[in-house]
C-alpha cells in the first residue's frame, strides 16, 4: 500500500512530518505509513481552501447538489473496495462495513446534494416603505476533526453539510484510521468539486490543534472525546470559532415489563454489540423491569454466546477486532472492575485469542447483570463490548437513575404502551432517541448530544445552520428620514 499523505489543492501532499504506522488492529500487521502534516502542509491546505471556495461558492447551490450526488453514486460503486480498506484499518467485519460504514456515508452526501439545491432565506415585510430579506451564506473554511470508529461516515457526516452550504473544509482523520479520508477526497475531485474544497490532513492531536488555532478557519466540527472536545473548545475561543462536538456517552436502554423480549434482546445486543461495541450513542446501561429480568436475561446469553467472533475479512465474522491493543487493554481493565465492584459476570469477559486472533485485539461480547449505579462499568464509557444490566421496579425511578450522567447523547425504550414509552422518552436527558429499537441514525434525523455528550447537531436540515451565516438586509423604498 502506498504512503497515506496529506490531500492538498486536489492531489497528494508530501510533508516532511513524521511517518508514523498504519496498522491493520486485527492482525498488528502494519498496511503501510502515513506522514503528517506539517504547518507548512497546514499553511498549503489554507491557501488552496481560499481559492477552492470561492469558485465553490459561487456555484449556484444546485450545481453543487449535482456534484454532491455524484459523489454520493461514486461512493456505492467504490463500496467494496473502500469497505475493504475500513475493515483493514478499523479492525471491523466487512459484513458491517459492507453495508454501513460507506453506504451511510453516501447516504449523508446524497443528502446534503439536495439540501444544496434548496438553501433559502427569508423574505421579511417591513410596511409600504420597507422591507428585508435574509441569506444563508457559507462561512468559508471549516475544519472537522474525526474519530477512529467510522472514519469515512465520520468524514461524509462533517464534509458533507459544509460542502452542500458552499464552504471548504480542512479534514482530520484520526491517526489510528487515516486511509479512507483521501479516497473521499479523490471521489470528491472525480465528481466535480474544485481543488482545495476538500483537503485532508493526516496527523494526531497536534494537526487537530493547528487548524483549531487557525485563524481562517471559521468552525471546528469534532466528533471524539469529551475532553477533546473540552480542549477543542477552549482552543476555538481564541479566535471565535462556532464549534459542533459530538462526544461520548453512557446512553440508557430502559425496557419494561411489556416489552417484547426478542426485540429487546435483539436492541440491546445491537446497542452493545455492534462494531465490538465501539460506538458513541451505545446503550450502555441497560435497565431492565425486574418482573422479566431472568427471561431477558436468559435469551440474551443464549444469543450473545452465538455471535460469532472472528476474522474482520471473513464474511461470516459478526463481530471483530478492537482499535488496537491499547484500546484492548483498556476495555480488559474495565471488565476486571466490573468483577471486583460485585457485578454478575453472565457472559464473555475475555480476550479472544483462539489461532491467528491471538495476533489481534478480540474481545468476546460481555454482559454483567446485577449492576448497581454507582459501579464504574455503569457511569464510565468504556467504548467496548461491555454491556451493564440493572434492575428496576418503578418508572419514575428508572427516569431519575437513566438522568443521573454527566453525557446525555441517546437513550432508548422499549414498551408496548407507546403513551408510556413517549412519556418516558420525553424526560430523558439525551439527545438522540428511539422507541422499540436502537440505535438507527437515519441522516433525515438529527444527531447529538445534551449535556457532556456534545454541542450543536449534524444530519438533518438543522446541520445547515451549522454551516452557514445568516445576513440580514434592510431595503428602503423611501427617502431617507434624517433628524439632521
Ligand atoms: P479522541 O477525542 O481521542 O480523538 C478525536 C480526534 O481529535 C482525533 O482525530 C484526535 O487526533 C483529535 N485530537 C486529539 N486531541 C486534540 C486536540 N487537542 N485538538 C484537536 N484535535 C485533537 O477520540 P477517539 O478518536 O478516541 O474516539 C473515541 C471517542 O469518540 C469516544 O469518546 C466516543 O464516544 C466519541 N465518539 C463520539 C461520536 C458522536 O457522534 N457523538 C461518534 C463516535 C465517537 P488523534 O486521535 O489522531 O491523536
């Protein structure tokens, strides 16, 4: 595989940055190395972005939308291929990244390709002798700044809205993940959008900082952690910055006693399971009425210990490796807690080291019940698969207890009395939730978190506030009336 660079003014950029490892987490083999960024390269990606946004911007918003979908379609010709390079460079089964990681990512391009067509503002009526209008304008150079769980979806989501609203944006994959961004970036220049409009920087933390502390950048999109998005936000005061922060959370699954089990069941398993459970909106904390608590529990060990662990490039596999090793140890250290705060270990709590998994970082799906609140493996997000099930009696209680975080980014109930489940629904704390399901992030809804969790929200027709600057102008009809 060749060296992953920089993308600058629409093609490669080499850097005298440090080369760092790319590593395939499943295997520790390394696919290649990428170099990062270096001010200089930062400098560049500024220049080309002025320059690519201006002829972007005066494109009418349906000319873009054109580009955009074509895009979107080049996307899902190219699904196979960059679902494989997902897989080699996140450690997650193809069966996923085949049918998510790039298709929701196209999904969010195709999206914003219409939204463009249709940016209005408002038409104001000011009396016989007046009247006002307003424009959503671009605010020219963006930057986003992604984490490693879904790289490319993590990019489309970012640059997808700040294209479709005619701005430029600097990108930032994680360090971990760095080899889909560019082949996003060629897809993009293929399908029409001018040089500099999209440019990839590739580095960790430090890059991250250099564009938050560049004056010319107007906003600062982040999805990562909350005290990267604590840092990121205190960087962006410094020149006035917007900032959206998708950040982590502890999110609560709260179903009742007249839930249908293997739905729930299945829910739960997808809001622990999927992606080795590295997911931001997770339900973590699963509650469940104390009435059904033995027979949810005994189908769910039933089906977790079928999931069948293995090999990422084997479609076959459901679940797979883990970021990297340290992440492994990380999650290991959590389920060791879990032991020694009391909780019942039902199910996993293990490495995965059978035959060449012994090369990775696998972990079997885990699942503790009898959890308590105050135990760190039910207030900690761990970001592995790690589920934490507790008990409850009373709906009141259950509100207080799924509230009592810090984060605040989904939650999710399961009822077959919907005027109870919207009840419920309507004073949790969080921002992005489901009813008889969970975790589905269609791109029409919007996506963010309360509290700790994050600012602002993407997806949706509310990202396009976060993407442009609204200008008001006052027209007279009149003459001019002065006191002097
Ligand atoms: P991090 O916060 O460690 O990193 C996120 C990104 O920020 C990376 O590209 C990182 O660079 C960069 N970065 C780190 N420090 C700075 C800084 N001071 N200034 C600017 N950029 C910086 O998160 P992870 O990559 O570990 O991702 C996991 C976290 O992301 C979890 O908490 C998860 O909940 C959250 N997340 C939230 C989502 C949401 O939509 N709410 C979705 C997915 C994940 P590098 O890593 O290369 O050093």
């Amino acid at each position: 595989m060749e060296i992953c660079r920089s993308w600058v003014g629409g093609q490669s950029l080499p850097s005298t940055g440090e080369r760092f490892p790319v590593v395939n987490p499943a295997t520790g083999e390394v696919l290649t190395h990428a170099e990062s960024a270096t001010e200089e390269t930062v400098a560049a990606a500024v220049e080309s972005a002025r320059a690519g946004q201006k002829v972007w911007a005066a494109m009418t918003g349906a000319e873009r939308g054109r580009i955009l979908r074509r895009a979107a379609d080049l996307l899902r010709e190219n699904n196979s291929e960059l679902a494989r390079l997902e897989t080699l460079d996140t450690g997650k089964p193809l069966a996923e990244t085949e049918a998510v990681d790039i298709l929701s990512g196209a999904d969010a391009v195709e999206y914003f390709g219409a939204v463009a067509a249709n940016l209005n503002g408002e038409s104001v009526d000011l009396g016989p002798q007046a009247f006002g209008y307003t424009r959503r304008e671009p605010l020219g150079l963006t930057a986003g700044i992604g984490a490693w769980n879904y790289p490319i979806q993590i990019a489309c989501w970012k640059s997808a809205p700040a294209l479709a609203c005619g701005n430029a944006m600097l990108f930032k994959p994680s360090e971990m993940t760095p080899l889909t961004a560019v082949h996003l970036a060629r897809i993009y220049k293929q399908a029409g959008v001018p040089d500099g409009v999209f440019n990839v920087l590739q580095g960790a933390g430090d890059v991250g900082r250099m564009l938050v502390s560049e004056p010319a950048i107007r906003k600062v999109s982040l999805t990562g952690e909350v005290g990267t998005g604590r840092r990121v936000m205190a960087g962006a005061a410094e020149t006035l910055k917007y900032v959206t922060l998708e950040l982590g959370g502890k999110s609560p699954l709260i179903i009742f006693e007249d839930a249908d089990i293997d739905n729930a069941v299945s829910a739960a398993m997808l809001a622990n399971f999927y992606s080795a459970g590295e997911i931001c909106s997770n339900g973590t904390r699963v509650f469940v009425h104390v009435s059904i608590r033995d027979r949810f529990l005994a189908a769910l060990k039933e089906r977790v210990e079928k999931i069948r662990v293995g090999e990422p490039l084997d479609p076959n596999t459901q679940m797979g490796s883990l970021i990297s090793q340290s992440h492994m140890e990380k999650v290991l250290a959590y389920i060791e807690i879990g032991k020694q705060e009391g909780a019942r270990l039902l199910t996993g709590g293990y490495r995965v080291q059978d035959g060449a998994l012994a090369r990775g970082a696998f972990v079997a799906p885990t699942v503790f019940a009898d959890c308590v609140d105050e135990m760190r493996i039910m207030q900690e997000e761990i970001f592995g698969p790690v589920m934490a099930v507790a008990d409850f009696v009373e709906e009141d209680e259950v509100i207080v207890r799924a509230n009592a975080t810090v984060f605040g980014l989904a939650a999710g109930v399961f009822s077959a009395d919907l005027t109870r489940a919207h009840r419920v629904i309507h004073q949790l704390e969080a921002g992005t939730c489901w009813i008889n399901t969970y975790n589905i992030t269609p791109i029409e809804l919007p996506f963010g978190g309360y509290k700790q969790s994050g600012l602002g929200r993407e997806n949706s027709r509310l990202a396009v506030e976060h993407y442009t600057q609204v200008k008001s102008v006052y027209v007279a009809l009149g003459g001019v009336d002065a006191p002097y």
